[in-house]
C-alpha cells in the first residue's frame, strides 16, 4: 500500500472519529454557573445530613447544642478558607473565573463535612471506643 495512501485512510479515521464527537462550547458563565450548582447540591446534601443527625439524636440535647455550635463554627471556617485560597480584596483579581473556583473550593470543604458528619448517621462498629457521641450500628 502507498504511503499517501495509509495518511490519507489515517486522516479520514481520525477526521470521522472527531466529528463523532459532540462539541460544547461553554462560557465562562456557564462554566460557573454548573460549578455553583454542584456546590448548591453538595450543601443541599449537607444540610439533609446535618438535619437528619438533629432528628436522630435529638435526645441528646449536650451533643445537640455542641453540635450546632460546631456547625456554625465550621461555617466561619469555611468562609474565611476561601478568603485565604483568594485574599484580594478586588475579586476581578482572579479573573473571570474567581466565581468559579469559589463554587469549586466550597464545594470540595462542604462534600468533606458531609462525609465527617455521616458518620453520625452511619454509626461506628460496636466496641470503637474513640466513638464518643456517634451511635453504634
């Protein structure tokens, strides 16, 4: 077989492998509009374990309060992290994408909490006796 040959069955393959292929183009509104959205679910799914672990505990009312206390303080904590990642007064420091990375930093801290705070809703293997407040299964 000739060489321009084996380029030409080469450039078509590839050529019909592209066009196979969906192309989106996203702005940069869309791109942190769908960024957001993931962490608006991430704190949705937050807030459904953080209020599941208040129905389910609600007997205790010591962890209860320390809970909440912890909650707040970890929201503070969440806030001011961001500020550190972006400390700059200016947001358009960043560029357009600074809401973006936001969203996407919130996210990753609020996904974190929600696994630590799962563990209340889990419970832990009996006899775990680092368990403290979080039920045994």
């Amino acid at each position: 077989m000739p060489k321009i040959l084996v380029v030409s069955f080469n450039f078509l393959f590839a050529l019909a492998v592209l066009s196979a292929v969906p192309t989106f183009a996203q702005t940069q509104t869309d791109i942190q509009d769908e960024s957001c959205a993931k962490f608006k679910k991430a704190d949705a799914e937050l807030n459904k374990t953080y209020k599941k672990i208040l129905t389910e505990y609600k007997e205790n009312k010591v962890f209860i309060e320390k809970l909440k206390k912890a909650q707040k303080a970890w929201m503070v904590y969440r806030d001011a992290h961001v500020e550190s990642v972006y400390p700059e007064e200016d947001k358009s420091y960043y560029g357009s994408v600074y809401g973006t990375c936001n969203c996407e930093v919130k996210q990753e801290l609020t996904e974190q909490r929600t696994k630590m705070l799962k563990q209340w809703v889990q419970g832990v293997k009996e006899g775990d006796v680092c368990a403290g407040s979080i039920k045994f299964k």
